[in-house]
C-alpha cells in the first residue's frame, strides 16, 4: 500500500510540477513580448518628440509659413487675442486675462 502511496504521489507531483513549468513559460513569453512592445513605443516616443521639436522651432515655423501660407498668415501682438463665444445665436468677444497670459509664458 505504501509503494502504491508512493507511486500515486511521485506521478502527481511530476504533473503539478510539469502544468507549473509550462504556465511559467507562458507567462515569460507574455512579458517578453510586453517587454519588447514597450521598447518599440519608447522607440516611436522619442521619433515624435524629436519630429514635433524639430518641426516647431520658429526658423521651421517660419519657413512653412512663406512656403504652404505665403501671405495668409499675419503677425498679431498676443494682448489683442479675444475669445468668441456663441451664446443664443449671439457672438459674445471676451477679453482673455491678460495676467493669465503673462503666467503662461513664464
């Protein structure tokens, strides 16, 4: 009966030990690949961030301005910048906060 005991338990502890092994692989695959994933936005991130800084330096900005805009574009003091607002089929100009202005590009 003992050997019996003995047999049942060494088969059961080689199918738990053998159903934990494969679970665990599955897992490390799992994080590989979520691994490698994030690397390649990491990757992506950096190539929109240096895209977006190089495309918006004021010598690009200006460039596309005479290039795509010629003159449709026009410069305007940012104190003079108002608000339009539709309320009941009325356009209502609101002055922005100039002090808001002034702590925004600090």
């Amino acid at each position: 009966m003992k050997k019996l005991f003995l047999i049942f338990f060494i088969i059961f502890l080689i199918i738990v030990t053998t159903v934990t092994k494969n679970s665990t692989k599955k897992l490390e695959n799992q994080i590989f690949i979520i691994k490698e994933n994030i690397s390649i936005l990491k990757n992506k991130y950096e190539l929109v961030l240096l895209d977006y800084n190089y495309l918006t330096t004021p010598k690009k900005l200006m460039k596309y301005q005479s290039k795509y805009f010629e003159s449709d574009l026009m410069f305007m003091d940012i104190t003079e910048i108002r608000k339009i607002k539709e309320e009941n089929d009325e356009l209502i100009i609101i002055e922005i906060n100039k002090t808001k202005i002034n702590n925004e590009q600090k």
